[in-house]
C-alpha cells in the first residue's frame, strides 16, 4: 500500500496537486483515503519508490515527515493530526526509538511495572530486557527494540501499563541521555523553592521583641487505671512497613477466597510407609541418571500413584459446572511450586501417558522456569488434580484449600521415622502423612477414602503398577 496526503485548498491547488498524482501513480493504482478530522489523509508505506517523485511536487504549506522508514511516512497539512503505526517509534533525527510493553496474553489486558533491570545511561542490546511487568499469573520481561543506550524512563515502578504503553526511550547513538528517573523528576519537581525573604521580614528579625510566655493550664494526667481500661498501648508506627500486594499475590488470594465460598470443603487424611518407594530410588538411582539424564525422585512416583488412583475414581478427577458434571477423559496433573514472587501451579500434560522419566523431566523443566519466572500462562493453564508437596519445607500435616476448577488436591508432607508395627514387631519406618481435600458436594467420603487408598498401595509397593493391580 502506497499513498499521498493531500487535501482540498482552492481549485489551482487541488488541480495541480491532482496532477502530482497523476503523474507518478502507475497504471490501475486505485488511492486508500483515511478521513481525520475532515481532512483526506493518504500513508506512504516503508520503502516506496515514489517519495521522491512526490516530493518535488508538494505544495508550499505541506510538511513531509520523513521518520523512520521503519515506520509509515505520512504527509500532512500544518496542524492536521495523523498517527502511523509501525514496528518502533522514532525521533525526526531517526535516533530514539520507545520501548513498549508487549502483548501479555488472551486473558491479560495490563500488569503492574514490577522493577526496571536498566538505568538510564545503560547501554542496552538488541532484544535485552529492560524491565519486568507482574501481571496476575507470570512476569512478563520489557524488552529493548534497538541496540543503544538508555536515555530515559517514562513510566514508574508501580503504574500499571497495557500492551503497547511506552516506558523508556533507546537513543542508538547515545545522545542526550538523562540520568534521571522519572521518580527523581516528579520528586525534584514537587520541592518547593525557598524564596528569598523580603527586606521587611530581615528587619523585623534584628529587632528583638519582647516575649510574653502564657503558662497553659496542664491536663490532669490520666490514671493507669484508666489507660489500661480505655485501649491497649499499640507499638509506634515507625516500626512497620506497608507494602503494596504484588499481583500474583493478590491473584493467590483471590483464588483461594473463592474456593472457600464455593466449594464444601473437607479433608481426609492417611498415612504412607515410604521404605519401599526410598528403596526403589537408592537402588536404581545412578542408572536412572546415566540413561535419562535427570535425577530419580519421589514425586513421580506419587504422580503415577495419584494417575491410577484418578483412573480408580473417575468422580475426583471430574468438576461441577451449574447444574451438570464433566468428567474429564486425560489426566492433566498440577504441580503447586513456592517461589520467591508466590505460588505458581504448572501443568503436567497428559501424565496418564508418561512414565517415570518422562514425567521427572517435566517437573524438573517446569519448576526451573516457575523459579526463573520464565514460565509462562499456557504451562499453568488448566489441570485436572493437583499435588503439593509441602514436605520439603518441613511441613508435617496440613489441609490444602482446591485450586479452582478442579475438585480436589492431594497434600504431600515431610518423612519422618516412626516406630510402625510389623510383622508383630515395632520398628522404626519412614513414614509420611498425605491429606486429600475435596469438593464434598461432588465426592463423597467413600471415594476420597478409596482414592488415599490407592495412594497408600501404589506408593508402599510400586510392583502394582507394572501388574495393574
């Protein structure tokens, strides 16, 4: 698409720019007019042959906007408002160019500009992040369009920005740069200026006056008595900190809220005798290692536990939506993971069709990227059932709350050595407490309890899994 601006000034003006067009537009060429505020606007796309034809026949009163042609050149009347789109924003000298904000997601219409990575006056590449922005499920980087240095900020942390919001500006040659963060200048701005004082104010201080000091009636001091009955003594307020909720956090909050309202909640609880599952680990370990390259856990065997367990009872695996039941047919397993920002919940695909290696690799990939930030909403979206694992804080019995929309979560805690009886004798076992919170208007106790049942058989003997029993 190619294009001209022109407008209607007087009849020899139109005429002859009428002839302009007709003298460098090809054959069958039909115009593209845009209406701005009612003048007829025409845009010269990148890299068109015919700009300097034209150019040599634009009326005086005309400014040709010969920007980045990166961008669309559009030429406009003095005063007319027109808008080009483009990859980068540039300067007239075609030397700054804006960071924006990128597209975030379907579900994502803005986020909250966490930190900048960059100063102004940093030298930045091409493609290098310069700011983060927290949106309600990931951290999304604010990269640089251009190599150059910055030269300033235009947004602060903390403002929320959309798609498409400007908040730095790259000078590829370096000129001009400002060491000044938009939080500085707003700061220096808001300081008021002492002025001067006035010659009446400087004598009216060298004559000394005389003082007349009122003693004020003092106020009886109140009784201990009638303090401790009145209101507790609170620490000052100088010892706390108010800080602003990240949006993961207010995300978390959200979420579990509203599981509370909404689902009847309840939680059933079992034991598992580890020695089994430990043993399997301690001795296949070292060849599990060489062959698939990833380490031998625990919790892949609690995945393939809780897979035959969902297969056993379909009903936990399935959710209420308004008056009906969906049973889910694939088992997407969610894998609760704490990281420094909050709690985020990737998605273990189709882990009814994986094996123990496959499935290590995957919550191996999964919580390196949840702990860089680098996971994105596709990895966390959905879920049939989810684990948590809160044993490797050192938990040792909890009730985990349902991550909507699913309809129950299993609860791992720590090992602890207990004295178990078996075989008529006491002796110390490793033992782990696991908990089943579920949606009690869909499951009843008897599926949740068969369900932990199966954890418990699969977890304390493995070889059910290779027979199916």
């Amino acid at each position: 698409m190619w294009g001209i601006v022109r407008r209607k000034v007087g009849s020899d003006a139109f005429s002859y720019l009428g002839k302009s067009i007709k003298r460098i537009r090809p054959a069958g060429w039909v115009p593209r007019t845009y209406m701005s505020q009612s003048k007829e606007t025409l845009l010269l796309e990148r890299g068109s042959k015919y700009i300097q034809t034209f150019n040599s026949h634009i009326l005086p009163g005309y400014v040709v906007s010969t920007k980045d042609l990166s961008n669309f050149v559009a030429f406009s009347q003095k005063g007319s408002f027109i808008q080009a789109w483009g990859r980068s924003f540039s300067s007239d000298s075609g030397d700054l160019v804006d960071a924006v904000v990128p597209f975030m997601g379907e579900s994502i219409t803005d986020g909250t500009l966490a930190k900048f990575l960059k100063k102004p006056g940093d030298s930045v590449a091409v493609d290098e992040p310069i700011a983060q922005v927290e949106t309600d499920k990931v951290t999304i980087d604010v990269a640089s369009p251009e190599a150059g240095v910055i030269q300033k900020f235009v947004a602060s942390e903390g403002d929320t920005v959309e798609p498409g919001t400007k908040i730095a500006v790259i000078s590829k040659s370096a000129e001009g740069v400002s060491h000044v963060a938009p939080s500085e200048e707003k700061s220096a701005k808001a300081a008021p200026q002492a002025s001067p004082p006035s010659g009446k104010d400087n004598v009216d201080k060298k004559i000394p006056k005389a003082e007349v000091v009122k003693e004020k009636p003092k106020a009886p001091s109140p009784s201990p008595k009638a303090t401790s009955d009145s209101e507790p003594i609170l620490p000052p307020k100088d010892r706390e900190r108010r800080v602003p909720m990240t949006r993961l956090r207010k995300r978390v909050a959200t979420r579990l809220k509203d599981s509370q309202n909404t689902f009847a909640l309840l939680t059933t609880f079992n034991e598992v005798d580890m020695t089994n599952l430990m043993k399997l680990r301690s001795d296949y370990k070292d060849a599990f290692l060489e062959k698939h390259g990833v380490k031998l856990g625990l919790m892949s065997g609690f995945v393939k536990a809780a897979v035959s367990g969902l297969q056993n009872q379909p009903i936990i695996n399935a959710v209420i939506d308004g008056d009906d039941i969906i049973y889910r047919d694939y088992v997407d397993i969610s894998i609760a993971v704490g990281t420094p920002k909050g709690l985020v919940v990737p998605v273990i695909r189709n882990a009814d069709r994986m094996n123990f290696a496959d499935i290590e690799k995957e919550i191996n990939n999964l919580a390196k990227k949840a702990t860089a930030g680098t996971i994105s909403i596709d990895e966390m979206a959905g879920g049939s059932f989810t684990i948590s694992n809160g044993g490797v804080y050192g938990s040792l019995l909890s009730t985990p709350i349902i991550n909507p929309p699913q309809s129950a979560i299993l609860g791992m805690h720590s090992i602890v050595s207990r004295p178990m009886v078996v075989g008529g004798n006491v002796v110390p076992r490793p033992m782990m407490y696991i908990a089943l919170t579920y949606d009690h208007r869909l499951i009843d106790g008897r599926e949740a309890v068969f369900f932990l049942r199966r954890i418990k058989d699969v977890v304390e003997d493995p070889r059910r899994l290779l027979l199916d029993i």
